[in-house]
C-alpha cells in the first residue's frame, strides 16, 4: 500500500509541473502568443532625445551581447476561431477577417501591438503612434495592404514611418527604449538586442537623423 501511495504522488506531482510550465495561449485561437508585459513595467522611456537613441545604439554596437536565458520549452494548442474580429479605434466600427484572409493574424495580434506600445511610453521629444488604417474596411478602400506601420514623431517635425513585420519589432523596440541590453522572449526568456540593431534603426529611421 505505501508503494502504490507514492507512486500515485509522483505522477500527480509531474501533471501539476506540466501544467505549470504551458505558456499562456491566444484566446483567439492564433496559438501561442507572445507573453504579456510585467505589470512592473514602468509606461516610459529612458532614451528621451535622439542624442540619447544614438548613445545607446553605439554602446550596443561596440559592447558584448548579455547571454540569453533560455524560457519555457513546452507549449499548449488553444482552439481555433473561425474568424478574427477587428474593431477600428478610429471609426469604432467592426471588420471580420477569416482566418484565410492575410490580415487575420495582423488583426488578431493589434492588442499586443497597441499594449507594447502603451508600455513604452513617450517622451517630450519622441512619441510613437500605430497606423491600423489598412485594417479597417471602413476607413480605406485598398484591399491588398493588410499592414500596420509604426510612426515615429520627432519634436522637430519629422514623421518616421516603417512597417511592422511581427510583435517583436515592438518588443524589441520597447527594451531599447528602456536602456536595456536584452529583450523578454514570448517564452519568459532574454536574448540580446545587439543582432537586431539594423532592424531597430530601420524602426526608429535613423538613417535620416543627419539629414
């Protein structure tokens, strides 16, 4: 009898650690999703000029990459919907993708876009903004762009515009702008921001700072 009670609370104790180590899915049903932001997260940024942005890209460029931590290796599957509903910020009114429509994974990520961004914060000299307009069907005409862009607003009056590819241009970006070293992963681990410094000015349009 002691075996058979022993046994019985180690299986229970391996299904209770399965169950802990399952990263949070998509309600949605896209998937895994990339994690939330610690509540701890201050809604700023530390690099408040573009001085500051050119400082900190040079530390990246010339320092050596933290090591990354690795995260979570296990993952759940969540039920998949049919349909990704978009609601316009702008106009407020509802757009439904189907999943075999290119924009329902663009629409199906836009609250972790706009979160990412909210997080980040703005400065008296930078602030940043989502262009969702090509996902409304209310609001635009132009069926085949299923895009959003990050804008970049600079207190001088230039307006830097790039394209979004995944959520960690917004993840990455945002570590930048705090001053890190190292960004979170979508499984609770770092990897170092230094690799993506060529896709990070790409964002921030620092190609033209001089000009």
């Amino acid at each position: 009898m002691p075996t058979i009670i022993i046994i019985a609370a180690a299986v229970g104790g391996l299904i209770l650690f399965g169950l802990s180590c399952r990263p949070k899915m998509s309600s949605s049903g896209s998937g895994k999703v990339p994690s939330s932001p610690s509540p701890q997260t201050k809604a700023t940024i530390k690099l408040m000029t573009r001085q500051q942005i050119i400082e900190h890209l040079s530390q990246l460029e010339n320092g050596a990459a933290p090591e990354p931590k690795m995260g979570a290796m296990c993952y759940d599957m969540a039920y998949v919907n049919d349909t990704v509903v978009y609601i316009c910020p702008k106009c407020g009114e509802k757009t439904l993708y189907p999943r075999t429509n290119k924009g329902s994974g663009v629409a199906d990520e836009i609250n972790f876009y706009r979160r990412e961004l909210s997080l980040m914060g703005n400065s008296p000299e930078i602030s940043f903004d989502l262009d969702e307009l090509a996902l409304c069907s209310h609001c635009t005409q132009d069926t085949a762009n299923k895009e959003i862009s990050l804008v970049v607003h600079y207190k001088d009056g230039f307006d830097h515009h790039c394209k979004l590819t995944s959520t960690s241009d917004l993840t990455r970006l945002r570590a930048f702008m705090q001053a890190d070293l190292s960004y979170e992963t979508s499984n609770d681990g770092t990897e170092a921001l230094k690799p993506f410094l060529p896709r990070i000015k790409e964002l921030l349009g620092t190609a033209k700072f001089n000009k």
